[in-house]
C-alpha cells in the first residue's frame, strides 16, 4: 500500500514497492547463473569463442568468466577463481553492492556510489595488470 506524507501530499512506496527493481536485477542475474549453470560451458558449441581470443590468441578480462560462473554455480570456488578470478571477485562485489542496495531501498534512501575518476581509472588499471599478467609466461594459474 502505499502512504500519503502529511507534510508534502505525495505518495511515498512501501518498501515492497522500493524493492521492485533490486529484486527484478536479482531475479536477472539468478536467472543468467542458472542458465550458465545448466549450459556448460565447457562443452564446444553452446557459447560463441571471445573475439579477440581468436584473432590474437590473448585472453582479454572476460575470457573463462562463463567458466568461471558454471564453477561457482556448482560450488567449485577453485575452478571458478582458476578460469577467471576477476569474475569471482565481481560476483562477490554485485553481492555486496546489491545487498547494500536493497537495505537502502527498504528504508527509503538511495544507494549512492560514487564513480570518481579516480576510482575509475584504478579499476581499469586492475583490469589492465590482470589482463597483461594472465597472458605472460608467469602468469599460467591466471589462463581460463
């Protein structure tokens, strides 16, 4: 149901209204874990080969993280930090940031996150060590 504020004569969402978009972004990516889950990766033909992986033979950011998701679907965390171990730690990052999100909607105050340029270069230049060193010579634990 939703309330009417005294003081401003607006309407003002209950807090199963405020969580309607969380829960449909968590429905979403529960949806995509499971399907990843259910469609292995692993066996040729299901999921097209990353671009730049065939044309270079260089593993960009994002190659093993269908691997990576199948793995931690099933619980094998070492699989899934072996094929993309970028992906684990942004699997676990949504989880925060998402639970973080819906206590804020629940009481009413938006989630601010604050994408400074800063912050945006230093993940880019975490991207950009993580993507060199999993295609040196030493960095054989870091390939998909």
């Amino acid at each position: 149901m939703r309330g009417v504020n005294a003081d401003t004569r607006r309407v003002t969402p209950t807090a199963a209204g405020r969580l309607a978009v969380p829960a449909s972004i968590l429905a979403a990516v529960v949806a995509a874990f499971a399907y990843v889950g259910v469609v292995d990766p692993n066996e040729p033909g299901h999921y097209p080969v990353c671009p730049l992986l065939r044309v270079t033979g260089l593993y960009c950011p994002g190659c093993g993280g269908l691997r990576s998701a199948h793995a931690f679907v099933h619980g094998d965390l070492a699989t899934a930090l072996h094929d993309n171990a970028m992906a684990v730690v942004a699997y676990l990052g949504f989880a925060v940031v998402w639970t973080l999100w819906a206590v804020r909607a629940a009481r009413g105050r938006p989630l601010r996150v604050e994408l400074t340029p800063a912050r945006l270069w230093t993940l880019g230049a975490v991207l950009l060590v993580f993507t060199v060193v999993r295609n040196l010579p030493f960095g054989g634990l870091l390939h998909p």
